[in-house]
C-alpha cells in the first residue's frame, strides 16, 4: 500500500518536471526512460517475467520513435542524420532484444544510448539559450 502512495508522489513529480521542462531537459528525461526501461527490462528477463519484459522494451521502442521522430532534420544536417540512423538501429535491436530473449543486445542499445544522454547533458547553458533564440527566431520568420 505504501509503495502505491510513493509511486503516486513519483508520477505527480515527473508530470510537474516535463510541465516545467524546456526541451533540452524533455529529451534529456527520454534518454534516461531508455535507459531505465532497458534496465528494467534486463530484471523481467533475468526473472524470467516476460510480459513485463515485453512492456517495457515497447516503452522504450515508443521513446527512442518519440526522439527519432522529434530530430529537426533541416537545421541538425548530419547530426541529425546521423542520429536517425542510430535511432533506427536500436529500433531493430531492442526488437531483437525481446524476440531473442538476449541480455546482450539489450547491453549494446545501452551502451549506445548511454553516450548520446551523457553528451547531452553536458551542452552548455550557453548554447541551450542560443539554441532557443534561434528556433524563436525561425518560428517568427515562418508564422
């Protein structure tokens, strides 16, 4: 019962978190979902609790579509495309993961993923604010 009630507070600080979040740290909180999830799924295999396991790799198939799908591929260029192709391949792999049962494929998605969040974490506040300048910018320019 307990557990119920933090898990409550748990879910309410994470809806206030992305309702204040600026988007760095929204992409920043999916990296992590992947990550968490993978690590979580790692336990339902090991477990042997495979409708578990099989919930949360289609989060983190949800989550890494969400950050494919989210790229700017105008302004990104070859970051962007870059990205898209990585996203892509651990699509195809955390897919692998759960038809292969395969603790080791999950290892790979993490340790690609891993980089790519630590790497984001740390843009300077500078060029976060520059960033958001420039994307008001082009907004304004469309509308």
């Amino acid at each position: 019962m307990a557990l119920k009630g933090i898990n409550a507070y748990k879910k309410g600080n994470i809806k206030q978190e992305i309702a204040n979040a600026d988007p760095h740290k929204i992409t920043l909180m999916l990296m992590q979902g992947v990550l968490d999830r993978l690590a979580y799924a790692k336990g339902n295999m090991e477990r042997k609790d495979y409708a578990a396991k099989a919930d949360n790799l289609s989060r983190v198939t949800s989550i890494l579509v969400s950050l494919r799908d989210s790229l700017d591929m105008k302004a990104g260029g070859e970051i962007s495309d870059n990205l898209f192709s990585l996203y892509d391949y651990m699509l195809q792999r955390v897919t692998d993961a759960n038809v292969q049962n395969s603790l080791k494929i999950m290892d790979e998605v993490i340790n690609l993923m891993l980089p790519i969040k630590t790497a984001w974490a740390q843009i300077p506040e500078a060029a976060k604010q520059e960033a958001y300048v420039l994307q008001r910018q082009n907004q304004q320019a469309i509308v």
